[in-house]
C-alpha cells in the first residue's frame, strides 16, 4: 500500500510536467513552423494585444452617447450657527431702515414679518447632508457619430498591422527554415566529402608507405582533408546559430529541441515557380496597400469630424437629490431636469485653422497612396526579373553540379590509376565545393525570391 499511496503522489506531482511536455511542439514542417509561430511569437501576441485595446477604444467611444450616471454624498456642518432675522419693524432699535419712503402696505409687510420672527428664537443652523444622483444623456453631437465611427476605423487598422505582424512573421520564419535545410544540405555534402577524402588519404598514405606514392601527395591530401573539417565545423555552428534564431521566432523555450520534418527537395518539388511569376498583383490584397488605404479612410474622417466641430451639442439631464439632513431654510427641490444646448459661436480661428490642418494631412495621405501603388506595381516588376533570373541560375548550378561531380569522379579513378597527381584531384575536388556552394547559393535566393513574390501578393 505504501508503494502504491507513494506512485500516487509521484504522479500528482509530476503530471503538470508530463501534460505540459505533450503540450510542447518539436517536430515542425513549413506549415506548421509558420502557424506555430503566429500563436506564440511575442511580436504577433503584442499586436494581438493591440487589436484588443482598439476594441476597448471603440467601447470607450460608444459609451460616450450611453446614459451617464453619476451618485455623490455631501455633508456640511455650520458648528451650530444661530441664524437670527431683524425687519426693522419699528423706528426704534438701530434699524437702518429709512420709512419715511415706505408707504402704507411696505409698513404692513414690515409689521407682519416682525410679528413672525421678533418673538420667535434664533434658527440653529444644523448639520446638512444629502445623496445625489444625476443621469446625463448626449441628444445630439455630430462630433460623438465621426468620433465612433472613427474609433471603428482604427480597430480596422490595428487589424491590418495584426494581418501584416503575421505576414512578416511567416517571412521571417519561412527565411530561416530555408536557411538550416540549406546549411544542412552543404554540412551533408562536406561530411560525405570528408570520407571520400579520408579513404583516399589513407589509399595513398599506404601507397607511400609501400613506395608507390610521393610524401606530398599524401600531405596535400591532409591539408585538403583538414580545410574540409573546418568547413564542416564553421557550417555546424550556423547551424546551431540558425536553430536558435528559429526557437526565438517561434516562441519556442531555448532549451527545447525543434527539428524540421521538411526536407529541401520536398519544398523544391512542391513549389510552383511559374505559377508566381504568372500572377498578376491585386492591390486589394497586399497588406501595405490596406494599411495606407486604411489611413486615408481615417484622416477623410479626421476632416468630417473637424467640420462637426462649428455644430452644436444638446445633452439632457435629470438630478435627484435625498436629504439626508437639511436645516430648516432649504429651498431647494429633490427633483431637477433640464437640457444644455452648446453652440459654438467664436474660436478666434482656432477651429477653422484645425480642419485647415486636416485637409493639408487629408492630401499628403492621398498622396501616399498614389506613391505606393506605384511602388508596388514597381516592385512587382522587380520580383517578376529576380525570380526568373533565380529560376535560370538554379537550373544552371543545378547542371554544373552534375558535371564538376563527374570530373572530380573521373579525376578520383585517374588518381587510383597514378595518371593524374594529387594537385589534380585536389583541384577537381575544390571544383566541385565550389560548384556545390553555388548550387545551395542558387537554391536560397530562388526560393527566397519566389518568398518575397507571395509576400507581395499575400499569398504566403
């Protein structure tokens, strides 16, 4: 029983560990890397956040035409004050009243007011406290309907740099996953180099040792052999450097193993290159197009609310008050309603100056977008040349690979045979690292061109 009651509690507490493990992703293809990263890379999260405080904004901005509702408690003591009231009844007692201008019925007010309060005692001012609550309702505001409407517009907005944070992501994560299938491609190549170096090295240390080989032709080999290790250990480190940039992107903790389930010929053999040079750009669906599209449609709203500004505000209004505590001379009543009408009649200029200012912003948005446009049918253009001039040196290096791999091949027989010396085969072998390096060179900037044409077109 004790081992069981002891397995229990070990379960308990490290199921949160197993659970959360499963959770994490490691093996990611293209796709998923990408959709990985748009749920957790921070980037994405804070425009993500921001797509929320535009809600708020737009919340914020509705409630300003809601009821408003406001409660306050006053309290106000006059430390017992005695209130004591003198009429000037009588042409006696200092009263400073001149009666010879009063006539008969002035007398007869004074008399009656006198006999109401000359013989009662003074009025002891009292504690005084009460409860408001006061309802404020906007009727009429040209300026609140813009403002909204405005407020909705740069939700709109913030989704669109939402949209374009995910682009950008997805570009930058697609760049890097090229990156390490290229790196490993060339780290496979110098590995497999490696060997066939090291199994000729050791033919002819053996053919020198029986006498058959010259001492340099094995020394060249260990020099060649020596540079091809570094190669591979400089490559395995941009490998690593790569891996980590990856996690960044991603989200992913940086002790987390990530390995990429993708392979380059499998991406090669699925994309289209001539389907992307074919299409055509729809401005509509670029994100930079939206976004200044986006901003005129604002500062267009900018200058309707700005004319608003010369219309007048009618807000209505309803108080009501409980006395809590009152003295005996409260006049005033619990309930109160009424309207507030606001006309702007003279601001100097001031108003005219500010829709003067968003005219002028209104033109310099319109402008932009016009200049965008153009810049992106221009760099349509540009991408269009790029990718089939990628898609030419591609198919080139592709062949001079083939080729260079024959003649080190053929030089490689040679030199079994004693026809060529090591200097040759050295430099047949160095024409095929190179040849190589050319074709994975080749190989990143085709897709990496045909990358930035879906970009363009948002196709990614």
């Amino acid at each position: 029983m004790n081992k069981i009651r002891k397995t229990g509690v070990l379960l308990i507490l490290f199921l949160p560990m197993l659970v959360y493990s499963q959770e994490v992703k490691t093996n990611f293809t293209l796709d998923e890397a990408q959709q990985y990263a748009i749920e957790h890379n921070r980037e994405v999260k804070n425009a993500r956040d921001n797509v929320n405080i535009s809600q708020e904004v737009v919340k914020e901005a509705r409630s300003q035409g809601l009821p408003q509702v406001s409660g306050t408690l006053d309290f106000m003591t006059y430390f017992d004050y005695e209130l004591e009231f003198d009429f000037g009844t009588g042409s006696s007692g200092g009263s400073d009243i001149d009666y010879s201008v009063l006539d008969a019925g002035d007398q007869e007010i004074l008399n009656m007011l006198g006999g109401m309060f000359s013989s009662s005692e003074p009025i002891v001012m009292e504690n005084q406290s009460s409860a408001v609550v006061q309802v404020n309702q906007l009727l009429f505001s040209g300026q609140y309907w813009v403002g909204l409407q405005t407020a909705k517009l740069a939700k709109e907005l913030s989704q669109k740099s939402l949209s374009k944070t995910e682009l950008e992501i997805k570009e930058t994560v697609t760049n890097t996953y090229y990156i390490i299938l290229i790196t490993e491609h060339s780290f496979q190549i110098l590995n497999d180099n490696i060997k066939n170096i090291e199994r000729i090295y050791q033919h002819t240390s053996n053919m020198y040792q029986a006498g058959l080989a010259e001492k340099t032709d094995a020394d060249q080999l260990s020099v060649n052999l020596s540079q091809l290790k570094n190669a591979a250990n400089s490559v395995q480190r941009n490998i690593t450097l790569s891996y980590s940039m990856l996690k960044f992107q991603l989200g992913v903790d940086p002790s987390q193993d990530v390995k990429l389930t993708e392979t380059l010929d499998e991406i090669l053999e699925k994309s289209n290159f001539q389907s992307s040079v074919l299409n055509e750009l729809n401005l509509d669906e670029n994100i930079d197009y939206q976004l200044v599209k986006g901003q005129v449609d604002i500062t267009e709203k900018q200058v309707t609310l700005q004319k608003w500004a010369y219309s007048p505000t009618l807000v209505g209004f309803y108080s009501y008050t409980e006395k809590l505590q009152t003295t005996g001379l409260d006049m005033s009543p619990n309930h109160v309603a009424g309207f507030n009408l606001s006309v702007p009649i003279f601001s100097g200029g001031m108003r005219q100056s500010q829709l003067n200012q968003k005219k002028i912003e209104l033109d310099i948005a319109q402008r932009n977008q016009s200049m965008v446009e153009d810049q992106l049918f221009l760099q349509e253009s540009n991408l269009k040349f790029n990718l089939n001039t990628a898609v030419e040196n591609y198919e080139t290096q592709k062949e001079n690979v083939k080729v260079a791999k024959e003649m080190y091949q053929s030089y490689e027989n040679k030199y079994k045979q004693g026809v060529v010396s090591s200097l040759d085969l050295t430099q047949a072998h160095s024409n095929y690292l190179n040849a190589e390096t050319d074709y994975t060179t080749a190989t990143l900037e085709l897709l990496q061109a045909q990358l930035k044409l879906d970009i363009l077109n948002a196709r990614l």
